[in-house]
C-alpha cells in the first residue's frame, strides 16, 4: 500500500465515504492539467469543485474530462502576464498578479 493509498483510505474513513469510489488518478491529472495550463493555486480548488459536481450527482470522469478540456483551451499564462505587465507603467506592479499566489503588501 502506497502512502496515497494511505491517506486516501484514512481520509476517507475520516468522511465517512469509500476509497473504492475515489480514482486517484482521475483527480491528480485534473490538478495537473489546471496547475500546467491554468495556475497552480487553481489546482486544488478545482479539485474541490470536481468534488462539488460529484456530490451533485455529475460522473466524476465525465465531469474530470469537462474540466480538463477547459483547462487545456485556457490562454497561456505567459500572454496573460505579459498583457497585464505592457499595461502597468514600468511593465511590473511589485506586488504580484492574483494568478500568481503572491500576496500584496498592506
């Protein structure tokens, strides 16, 4: 048994729910697929929301395969930080993009 298998069984037992219903798989391409194409923090919120569809009855790889689609088609980060640099004056705010998980100073 692997430490995922692990903390899947654990966490599962913790919730009250099967591992048998949980693809491992399934979840961490999705996380994969929207850290590489969207934003890391986007990650593991997207991974909730699968959550979210598959406690309202939507079919968790349907649902995976939605999310993934959307995630690969999303512009590249690149073109969206540097169009957002080309507007600040000097090219850079200091204080990170909310894509970025840099937190602004108060």
């Amino acid at each position: 048994m692997t430490r995922m298998d692990e903390w899947v069984s654990a966490a599962c037992a913790e919730l009250d729910l099967s591992p048998a219903d949980v693809d491992v798989r399934v979840v961490l391409d999705l996380a994969r697929d929207v850290a590489h194409h969207v934003l890391r923090p986007g990650a593991p919120v997207t991974a909730y929301l699968l959550g979210v569809a598959v406690g309202r009855g939507a079919d968790p790889a349907t649902a995976a395969a939605r999310l993934a689609r959307l995630a690969a088609g999303w512009p590249a980060a690149e073109s969206a930080a540097s169009a957002a640099g080309a507007a600040e004056p000097g090219g850079t705010g200091g204080t990170g993009s909310p894509d970025s998980g840099a937190i602004a100073p108060a």
